[in-house]
C-alpha cells in the first residue's frame, strides 16, 4: 500500500501563543469562513487548514467543508489532503478576505504534478518519494506540506509572491540493512508554480557515512536528519527531513543538502546532536553509539554568589551529545563538611539547580546515575563524577577542572574487544565553555591523570599508567581472556589543585 505522509511543520508548537490572543478579535465584527476541499476527483475530502489572522496574529487550524466563525479580516490559508483513494497528494495556500458568510475552494483537480528526482539516481532498490510545502514569505504559522510516493503528488498553482513552494525528493533502500539515503531539496521562492519538474543534481550534497554501533543502545534504532540547507529559506524545513529506522548495529550512507543538520537516534534510549554544519562535497564519519556514553558537557560556573551546574550529562554519547534520557540517580553539593544541595532525580526530572554558596573557598560536587529499563548485557548503564574544585562566590566565572571522555580504540560495531587483547583507551581532556561572553573561563592545565579499569563491576580496580604522547592521554587495559564487560575510571589533577574523578561501570564489552 502507498504511504502518504501530511504535516503541519513546525508551526503546531505555536497554537497555543496565537490562540492567547484570540479575545482581542473576539470584540470585532464576525463572519464565517467555509474552506471546501476537493480531491484529484472534485469529491470533498477531510482536511486541517491553517489560518492566520494577519492583522491580529490569530493563528488556528480549522477543518475542510465545515463552517466556522472567525472575526472579519485578511487570513492566509494553506492545506494538505489525500484523495479519496489515499494515493493522490495535494497542497496549496492562498488568501481571502473574511467579511460575512465566505467560502474559498482548494480544488485538487487544479493541481499540477511536482515531480522531483535526484540526477544520477542512485539506481534500483529504492522507495522514491517526493514532498512539498507551501509557506507564506512573510513567515506566518499558515504553512503545510506533504509527501507522497513519486507520481502522485500535486500542487495547487498561486500567483500571489506572498506564498512560495520548497520541494524535495527521498530514495531509500528497500533493503532493511544497508543500502544509502539520498535526499535533495529545492525552492520556488515567488508563488507556486504551475507544475514543478526538477532534476536535482548531486554537486549540492554532503555526505554522512555513519557507523551505529549497539552496546549502549540496541534494537531497532529510528535515525532522523533534520536539516537546514545553506541559503534555504524556513520554507524548506520541513522538506528536508529523513527518517528511517534499522537495527543495530548497521552502517549506512546520507547524502543530504550542504548546510545545517541535526541528527538524533532513538531505541531504548534517545541521543541528538545540536546543528552542524556539513559543507558540499565532503564526506563526514559520524559513530553513533560508540563506547563510552559517559559524563560530559560543561563545567559548573559562578553567577553572583549562585553555582550553576551546567549541562553535565552523566550518559553522553562521543557525537551525539545531547540526551541520555533513562538516567535516574543522585547529586549533591558539600562545603566545609557541610551539604549545601542535595537531590535524588528520576528520568523525568528537569535539572537545573543554582544553589547560594556561601562564599570563596573549596567545593565538592558528586553525582551518581544509571540508566534503567535495559535489555541484559547493555553497555554505559552506571557512571559517576566527582568534582572538587575552588570557587571564587563573588566572581561570574567558570570553576577550573576537567571531564574525562573515555574512547575505547579497535572496537567492533557492538562496542566489544577480543578476550585477551589489550584495548588503548583515549582519555579526552574535556573542558568546554558556557557559550556565554559574561561569563569567563580560566585557564588550566593537567597537572596528573591515574586510571583504573575493572572486569568484575568494581569489586576490585585495576591501576593502569596514564601516558601522554602527542598531546594526547592514554591507557592500555588488558582485558580478560573469558569474555565480559569493563569498567573505566580516571581521577585528573589539574595545575591548580582542582581534581576530578570520571567512572563509567560496563564501559565496554569482551568477547
């Protein structure tokens, strides 16, 4: 059967806001407005139509064929339908002036084919898809689009420049374990088109070759590219997204328009990277779920005699740093013998504590998570972070310290070492700054790193010698000849006397 895919965009979120307002337009004359929509047959069809008030910022979404009663005025319109068949794919947008009774038509049978495909095609093997969005250039919230097998979708001509048409085709291999994505999109930037039929070439895309790896998650994994390709308008947001699901763990290509994107994947667990900018023609590795998703993100830093704790995130993945969301677990603050802030989080818990301290003088931060809900033998489930450090109360600044980042070298795609072997763990020095110009960020400098390294779940820890080469710390583990999982720990010292200790349990697998 032909899956046909409908969409409001990212304007949903904003209901809510431009709902708030409505009382204002309330006190103004009334009308009603009747949107007909008709499908590739003339045949009424349901819809949702997004309606914007453009003097009072009434935003809503009201549905096809259905009179409703909405204050006199100017509104921008935009809709998506299937047919009665479920296989044919309109959308479309257009004012209208509201003033009495007033009925406008989104009549499919005006639509004309948008036909979009990537050029050379990747081959056979593959779903092609075609999608399309009408914005409004002024970018109001009345936007919609829709994606539909190739062939099957259709736009609705509008001469009007206060609307404009983005387009974008997908292939996906039907194969459910590797083949390549391809994705590439393009904008009509004055009024919709009487027909779209582009031939989109590759020079414009970037390449993602990925490695998800399984240990830390496993499953099936659903993968989603969000992208904002260079010199796109909004409009082109919403044609530019691809998601698929696979199992890990798998490797596979996408290849996607050159600019900004956003990658998250989500099993057991969710992970998701802020944006990053890939440029045209390159190609870029990007390991997902490899070992060790463990402490990371941004040191602790003094607001006016508050500590902020940062973004620290005890289940950090290497690439995708944001998420980690199964963690429960506990933090605490002391001071001179004494609990200043203590807390004992759950998954759900939204963490952002800014204790008073009482002074300058030395601190220590300790936090404790696990990651429930499981299968058996999963990796990265516990870890832990001790941070002592001098705090200055009376300055806005950033505590000096550093955050270890364990990289297991040599690993397989289910983040396991062969029993025997010796596995090199890269030990990154991490100390990354708030992004905030008021804030400042000392300097600092690793004055000694000791590591440990356990096969039994931390009944007994192994030291091994942390070597320095190349500007780079690392540890040689020697992992057991019968199998089983590894735990890392590190205490750092830096040139100040700020010291801080990173433990991931299960850091790794043996095989």
């Amino acid at each position: 059967m032909r899956r046909i895919t409908a969409a409001a965009g990212v304007v949903t979120v904003l209901v809510p806001l431009f709902l708030a307002g409505a009382s204002t337009a309330s006190a103004a004359t009334r009308g009603s407005l009747t949107v007909k929509t008709l499908d590739r047959s003339g045949k009424p069809v349901y819809a949702q139509v997004a309606v914007y008030n453009t003097k009072t910022n009434d935003f809503r979404y009201i549905e096809g064929n259905k009179k409703t009663s909405l204050p006199n005025g100017s509104y921008e319109l935009a809709t998506s339908f299937v047919g009665g068949d479920n296989e044919d794919a309109v959308v479309g947008g257009h004012s209208v002036r509201v003033s009495g009774a007033t009925t406008t038509t989104f009549d499919g049978r005006k639509g004309r084919a948008v036909s979009v495909s990537l050029s050379p095609g990747p081959g056979s093997g593959y779903d092609h898809t075609v999608s399309a969005a009408v914005c409004t250039t002024d970018d109001s919230p009345a936007e919609m689009s829709i994606s539909a097998p190739a062939g099957d979708l259709y736009a609705i001509p509008n001469t009007s420049t206060a609307y404009e048409l983005s387009y974008g085709t997908v292939y996906q291999p039907r194969s459910t374990s590797g083949g390549d994505f391809w994705l590439a999109s393009g904008t009509h930037s004055r009024g919709v088109p009487s027909g779209v039929s582009a031939k989109l070439t590759r020079s414009g895309l970037t390449t993602l070759k990925v490695s998800a790896h399984s240990g830390p998650d496993s499953g099936d994994a659903d993968f989603s590219f969000h992208g904002e390709p260079k010199g796109a308008g909004s409009c082109s947001w919403s044609t530019n997204i691809l998601d698929f699901q696979r199992e890990l763990p798998d490797s596979f290509g996408v290849h996607v328009p050159a600019g900004q994107w956003y990658v998250s994947q989500q099993s057991h667990d969710y992970i998701y990277s802020g944006s990053r900018t890939y440029a045209a023609g390159k190609t870029t590795s990007l390991s997902l779920g490899h070992a060790v998703w463990g402490p990371g993100g941004r040191l602790p830093y003094t607001w006016y005699h508050q500590l902020y704790f940062g973004d620290d995130n005890l289940f950090m993945d290497p690439k995708l740093t944001g998420g980690g969301v199964l963690a429960s677990g506990t933090l605490k603050l002391t001071h001179a013998g004494k609990t200043l802030y203590s807390h004992a989080y759950s998954p759900s818990t939204q963490l952002d504590p800014h204790p008073r301290i009482p002074g300058s003088g030395w601190y220590t931060l300790t936090e404790t998570g696990h990651r429930g809900g499981l299968p058996a033998g999963s990796l990265s489930t516990s870890a832990s972070l001790s941070l002592h450090f001098y705090a200055d109360a009376g300055k806005n600044q950033q505590i000096r310290n550093y955050l270890t980042r364990f990289w297991p070298e040599a690993l397989n795609g289910r983040n396991q070492a062969a029993a025997g072997s010796t596995t090199t763990v890269d030990l990154g020095m991490q100390r990354l700054g708030t992004g905030d110009g008021t804030i400042r960020q000392l300097s600092d400098g690793v004055k000694s790193v000791r590591a440990w390294y356990t096969t039994d779940n931390g009944a007994h820890w192994n030291a091994t010698a942390a070597k320095l080469s190349g500007g780079k710390w690392t540890v040689a583990v020697h992992n057991p000849g019968s199998g089983g999982r590894v735990g890392l720990r590190s205490t750092v010292n830096d040139t100040h006397g700020d010291s801080s200790t990173t433990t991931v349990y299960n850091a790794y697998a043996v095989r």
